[in-house]
C-alpha cells in the first residue's frame, strides 16, 4: 500500500494518493476551519430558533409526578391529609413531589410561592395548576396534559382526573 503524502506546494489541500484508487481531495488549513465553523454556528442558530418557537417537552419528572398522583386515584378528600391513602388538594401535590425528592409546603398559596411560575401556554404535565390569585390561592392541582389535572377536590369527594374548569388558573413548574 502506498504511502499517502501532502503536496508541499498547496498545503490548504491533500493530494490524492498515488495509487490508482479515487479519492476526492479534502480542504485543510484555517480558511477552510473557519468555513465549516461558520456553517455550523448558522445550522445551530437555526436549530435553537426553531426549538424556541415548538412546544415545550414535557419532564421526565413531570411525567412520573402525572404517574404517582394517577396512582392515588379514588383516595379520600380528607382535611389536612397528605397521604398516602387519603389527602386535601396541597396534600396529594406535597405527597406526590415528595416521592420524586422536592418539598412543597402543605399549604395550596405558600406552594405558588416556593414553585417558579409560568404562562398557562407553556404548561406541560407535571406543573402544578393553581386556582384563586396571588396571596388567595385556594385550589391546587397536578396538570395530566389535554387541558386535565389530578386533583383532589373536596370533602365527599376523591382523587381523580378533571378537566380544568376555567381559564382563570395560575401554573408553577417545580
């Protein structure tokens, strides 16, 4: 096999090898890295423009905080419960959270205030959904995706899976 050497006469190119195989020359030396730089920061520009502008992907910790408050499903609305076999509305969300290693108080307006919050359209599975206004927060539940939170309602009632009920909601990612 023939060894392959660089023409000394043009050192931004490679040669082709003197055996009879084809072989397209390749560009070498700082014009060409500078080329290639440029392209690539233009296709990462790009890419990051388009990502901005899609949907927000939901968290595999959002995700396995859906799973763990659909496992809870059918529990007893009790006052002041935080699990694991009945709870108020702040309860099921501490619960659920504390399975995944975060804290969240018991207590549905300190849980808005210790979560970073977000618009209602960049919500994804997993943030928390909390109904009343900053400073009276009086509901809380864990958004499922399709406009749905598990939640547990009231006394008389369980833990289940409801449509959201109206657009006045605030959301906390935590």
């Amino acid at each position: 096999m023939p060894v392959h050497t660089p023409d000394l006469k043009h050192p931004s190119v490679a040669s082709a090898p003197a055996s009879g195989s084809v072989e397209t020359a390749r560009p070498t030396g700082l014009p060409h890295l500078r080329q290639r730089f440029a392209a690539l920061l233009i296709a990462l520009t790009a890419i990051v423009a388009v990502g901005a502008c899609s949907a927000p992907a939901p968290s595999s910790l959002g995700s396995s905080a859906v799973s763990i408050a659909a496992s809870r499903n059918g529990s007893p609305f009790v006052w002041g419960a935080a699990g694991p076999w009945a709870f108020d509305c702040s309860g099921l969300t501490m619960w659920t959270y504390a399975q995944l290693g975060r804290y969240l108080p018991h207590n549905t307006d300190s849980q808005y205030w210790a979560v970073a919050h977000v618009s209602q359209g960049a919500k994804v599975p997993g943030d928390l959904i909390f109904f009343g206004y900053p400073g009276a927060v009086y509901h809380v539940g864990i958004y499922a995706g399709n406009n749905m939170i598990w939640h547990s309602p009231s006394p008389g009632n369980h833990v289940r899976l409801d449509p959201i009920w109206t657009g006045a909601y605030m959301v906390g990612r935590v």
